[in-house]
C-alpha cells in the first residue's frame, strides 16, 4: 500500500462488489491466494508505488489479466517491440477519482 495511488483506489473501490480489491494481502508459501486471484481477473490493476514502474504489470501478463497501468511517465519494457495498447490499458494519475 505504498505511494499515493493505491490508498486512493482502496479507498474508492473497497465497497464495490463488481471489483475484488484488496489491501496487503498476508504472505502464505507461494503467495497462492494472490496468484489465485489474479489467475481469475480480467483486468488486473497495476498502480505506481513510490516509484513509476510496478512489477504486478509483468505478473499480471504472466497470470493472463490484462494490466491497467495506473502511473504518469511509465515507459514500458521494449516498447520498440510490443505494441502494448493492444494489450494493455494506460490511466494517468489524474484520472483516478478522488
């Protein structure tokens, strides 16, 4: 739950039942409960932290959701290569409700 986004998303989406969002999440052998989830996600959000770039954007293309990159000035890895709109979903930070 570090940085700011994420509290904000929490905080706006808890009560939501269409969405399964989570605050930390306790850590179990193999992280299975997170892994389970985002197997059974369509769109898997990927929010910026303290820094840009997040590792859940890898992790959700590998559990096959497709990553809502949430995160100003987030250059994705070989852009040159992947065409990521096609795969991906981009949102800037002020997008987001507050």
């Amino acid at each position: 739950m570090h940085g700011y986004v994420r509290p904000v998303l929490l905080n706006y989406w808890l009560s939501d039942p269409d969405m399964k969002i989570f605050g930390p999440m306790p850590h179990v052998k193999g992280n299975m409960n997170y892994i389970e989830h985002m197997k059974s996600s369509k769109f898997c959000i990927c929010a910026r932290g303290h820094e840009v770039n997040s590792p859940r954007v890898v992790e959700a293309i590998f559990y096959e959701c497709v990553p809502v990159i949430i995160s100003d000035n987030f250059v994705p890895p070989i852009f040159e290569v992947l065409s990521w709109e096609s795969f991906a979903v981009f949102v800037l930070e002020k997008d987001i409700p507050y």
